[in-house]
C-alpha cells in the first residue's frame, strides 16, 4: 500500500502546503525562550561588567605591587608610591562600574512587535 503525504506514520511534507508543522503556540514559546536567553546574554556582557571587572582585578594587581615596593622603586618615583595610588585609584574606579551595574541594571530588551500590536488595539 502507498501512503498519502501528510497521513501519520510518513516523513513526508504537513497536511497543508506552506505550513510548517508548528503551531502559533510552539513559536509563541521558541521567541519567548530566544528572548530570555538573550536577556540574559545582554546582562552578562554588559560593558560596565567587564570593564568594572578589569580595573578590580589590575587594581588588586597593582595595589599589591605598590605595597611591597622597595625604598628604591619609591625614589625613582621622586618618593610618591605610584603603583599603590595607581591601584587604589583602579581598584576605586572598577567598583564605580560595578556599583553602577548593580544601581542600575540593563533593562530587558522591548518586544517591539507586541508593543506595536498593543497600542493598535
């Protein structure tokens, strides 16, 4: 016996031509799903993350050098402890970033489309 295309147990084409297969809802679903994931993507690399990051971690870099400088590392310096003040300073910087990111975080992104559809209506 042939089967018909679209008849259960067939790999062939949807019942209706130009149908996908999927439902409203499936997509519905998909688009909320790739919504959330890239929330959370747009959170993750948001720039004050990871310039905040950066200068904290070269601050701390810094700030330790500049603790354990000799007495000759400070008089080629004409006796000001660079490193340190350039690492508290880094460090003081890097949490403005981040403090800032956590004030105010990245909103979530707009559905256009659902907005658009809403103010139709």
């Amino acid at each position: 016996m042939s089967e018909h295309p679209g008849s259960s147990g067939s790999s062939g084409p949807p019942e209706h031509p130009g149908s996908s297969g999927y439902s409203e809802r499936d997509v519905q679903r998909e688009v909320t799903e790739l919504q959330g994931k890239s929330a959370t993507a747009a959170q993750l690399f948001d720039i004050r993350r990871i310039i905040g990051g950066l200068f904290v971690v070269y601050g701390i870099i810094v700030t330790l050098a500049g603790i354990t400088a000799s007495d000759a590392d400070i008089d080629k310096a004409e006796g000001v402890n660079i490193n340190l003040w350039t690492g508290v300073g880094m460090l003081g910087l890097g949490v403005f970033f981040l403090g800032w990111l956590w004030l105010r975080p990245t909103p979530p992104p707009v559905d256009v489309e659902r907005v658009a559809g809403e103010d139709s209506e």
